[in-house]
C-alpha cells in the first residue's frame, strides 16, 4: 500500500477561496476523493507544493489543547477535534466550528515555510479558510483515521495554482492591507 494524497486547484468560490479536488489514490487507485476549500476572503490559499502527513503522531479528543484566543493549539500529526476544549482560564470552545471533527497537519518539505496549514473538516457555514484545505465531508480523514495498519506518512502534493486565476485572490488581499495602510496614515500617528 503506498498512499498520497493530491489537492488539485480547479476554480475559485464565492468566498475567493481555491476550490479544488481532494485525493486519496492507492499508487494510482483512486481510494476516495472529495471537493475541498483552501483560502479565500482575506486569507491566501494553501500553496502549491509536496506536504507530509505523518500518520504515526495521533490524538484523541484528550490531546486538544486551547490558546485563550479559542484557536487550536498546533498538533504535527492526525488529530480528532473535541466539541468542548477548555483554555487554562476556564473558557470553554467549540472546536469542531473551525476543524470539523478530524484535522491533519501538513507538514512543508524541502524546507519549505511552515505557516501552521492542515486538511481538516468545518462546521462553520462559510467557505474559507486561513490557508489550510477544508474537506466538510471528512471522507478522506476518517479513512485514514479508521485504518488499522496505517503507515508512518504519506505525501500530499498540491498543484493547480497555475491553472487558476489566483490574481483575484491576491489582488484582495494587496487591495485590503493598502486600504488598511491609507486608513492609518489618514488617522495620523499614535498619541
């Protein structure tokens, strides 16, 4: 069994966020596949480029760990997502609106930038995300989670950027940071 996972850009959404094709093949056997997200309002898509899931690292609900912020702590391999995480003040979060039940870290290779991305499932209505791939079906994930010798790793390849008119997505994001930086030299300086 040699497992790879492949995001394949394909168009965009109503968010502005990449919509593509999540999947799972067995060498070239396609296992499952789904439509996922990545990116979208003021947030870049997930970049082009070779990712790995380590399969090896896995928590349960008990290994959530809140940011007093209501984010999710890191986790480097494939993680379940608690519907009550408590941050160390008390608060109590939904994880499950952001991460869906299931998340997957991808890890960059070659030493790619880490910017924190996973796939990951959502309950959240809206489709964007901060640059991670949502796949609300979860198909792919609970797959990989439910097997019962899974390997060490496997690799996910992203592409299709090229394809995409990408510029649309960016072009928001450079239009709100220079929007933002107007404002402030119209405010004046801090006093």
């Amino acid at each position: 069994m040699t497992l790879t996972i492949t995001f394949i850009k394909l168009g965009t959404n109503s968010e502005g966020g990449v919509l593509g094709e999540l999947t799972l093949l067995d060498n070239a056997t396609v296992v499952k596949r789904s439509t996922a997200f990545s990116g979208g309002r003021s947030f870049n898509p997930l970049d082009d480029g070779h990712y790995r899931m380590r399969l090896d690292i896995r928590g349960g609900e008990d290994t959530n760990e809140a940011n007093t912020d209501g984010t999710l702590k890191p986790f480097y391999g494939i993680q379940q997502v608690s519907r009550d995480v408590q941050d160390h003040q008390g608060t109590h979060w939904d994880m499950q609106v952001e991460w869906g039940t299931i998340r997957a870290r991808l890890n960059p290779t070659a030493g790619a930038p880490d910017h924190g991305d996973y796939i990951h499932g959502k309950h959240r209505a809206r489709d964007y995300t901060h640059g991670c791939i949502c796949d609300r079906s979860e198909v792919i994930l609970d797959h990989l989670w439910n097997l019962t010798s899974p390997p060490a790793a496997i690799d996910v390849f992203v592409s299709g950027g090229a394809n995409v008119d990408l510029e649309s997505v960016i072009r928001k994001n450079v239009g709100k940071k220079l929007e933002s930086i107007e404002k402030t030299k119209q405010a004046g300086p801090k006093k």
